[in-house]
C-alpha cells in the first residue's frame, strides 16, 4: 500500500501498477496475457499485431495490439480508460446482448466457458465501466466520452500526484486512503460536500490533513496512529 512500480516487460510493454495492485503475466507464442488480481494498473502496449496483449479481470477482458490504458479493479467491477488508441472489450460468460444508448448489457446464458461476447471498442478519450449486476446473471458496460484534462487528472496518479478539481470530501478521502494505512473517517455528515481543490503526493498522505485543517475549515481529530476523523470546526 502506498507503493507504485514500473515495469518493462519482455516483448517491450511498459506496466505501472497503482498502490496495493498485484498482477499475473502469461506470455505465450499466440498471446500477452496479464490478469489483473486486484488493484490498478497502466498499461504502454509495444506493438505486435500477431501476438495481442489482453489483460483480463474477473469476467471480462481487454484485448490491444499497441496502445495506453488503465484498468482498475473494484472487486468484479472494472473501470477502464483509454489515452491512446482503441482496445476491444470482451465478456468471457455471455452469448446475448442487449444495448441502450452507449450502454450494453450481456445476460450469461451459462457459468463457466471461454466463450468471448464483444462489448465493444472503447477509443482514446473514452472510458468504460464493466461491472456484474442481477445476482451476476447480467454483465453491463457503460461506455463514455471523458475529457482530456479529466482523464490527465485521474491518471496524475502515474506521476506520483492525486490532483483534484472540485470533487467533495468524501470522495477525496475515498481516493487518499488507497494510498495509506490511516484510517481517516467523515464523523459529520456536513463537510462530506465540501468541494475540495488541490494536489496530493501519494507518499505523503498526511498533507492532505493539513491542507484540510489550514484551507478548508474541517477539524482533524487524531483517534490513533492509525486513526483520524473529519468533522466541522465548531464555531
């Protein structure tokens, strides 16, 4: 937790794995296949149309020849976004789609198979959440346009920062605890809203504390070592 690493794997791809992140890789003559156990990870695809690269999560897989995407992983939820290129999304469980708008749905017709359901290709500029719903009986792959500096901005992990534009506490604090031991909880339901701007290194955790308690009127109550809480500053 709160470590970062990067890799240059055999065939040239680049892999930088987020905080608490484990992969496993499998080349093979036909086929790069990594397996994203648990975590996030970013990915730099050398290009090699005979052999693609596909990472697989849980039930679903991304499959690239050369380009740069992040996959994390939220339990069976995956979350991927694409800087460059394109990359094919794939249900390895399903033989019947059912699509609205931008988002498609795959109902599993049986449990256990290799079977491959296309779900699409998901572009530079775009992002996909994959995610099992219904009792795991349906999975269901949100496909969106994000904007340049958001997609920068959510990837800032890779150059050791969390920037954050506006986005309420809660959702911060959710962000920051990937990256540390603390357990830092919201005692107060008032401050959870409050929109929070700046920059966190993701070594250094503790400065998001202090700019909380300098900047943004919220009270630091330190519990532990390893224990904080978030609530208003009383009048």
């Amino acid at each position: 937790m709160g470590q970062q690493k990067t890799t240059t794997l055999d065939d040239g791809s680049v892999l930088q794995l987020n905080t608490n992140s484990q992969v496993n890789v499998a080349y093979t003559d036909g086929y790069r296949d990594i397996s994203l156990l648990q975590g996030e990870a970013f990915f730099e695809v050398a290009k090699d149309r005979n052999r693609p690269l596909r990472v697989y999560v849980g039930k679903s897989r991304v499959e690239a020849i050369g380009t740069a995407f992040s996959v994390y992983r939220k339990g069976e939820t995956m979350q991927l976004k694409v800087r460059e290129g394109k990359v094919r999304l794939d249900s390895l469980v399903a033989d019947r789609a059912i699509t609205t708008g931008n988002t498609k749905q795959i109902k599993r017709a049986y449990e256990d198979s290799d079977f491959a359901h296309s779900l699409g290709v998901v572009s530079a500029g775009q992002e996909a959440t994959v995610e099992q719903v219904q009792d795991a009986e349906t999975i269901r792959a949100d496909v969106k346009a994000i904007a340049p500096d958001k997609l920068e901005e959510q990837l800032s992990w890779r150059t050791g920062l969390l920037i954050f534009k506006g986005e309420p506490l809660d959702q911060v604090v959710a962000e920051v605890s990937r990256y540390t031991t603390v357990s830092i909880e919201i005692v107060d339901e008032s401050v959870k809203g409050i929109k929070i701007g700046g920059q966190v290194r993701v070594d250094d955790p503790q400065s998001m504390l202090d700019a909380l308690e300098a900047n943004f009127g919220i009270k630091v109550t330190r519990m532990g070592y390893n224990h904080v809480q978030l609530s208003a500053v009383s009048d």
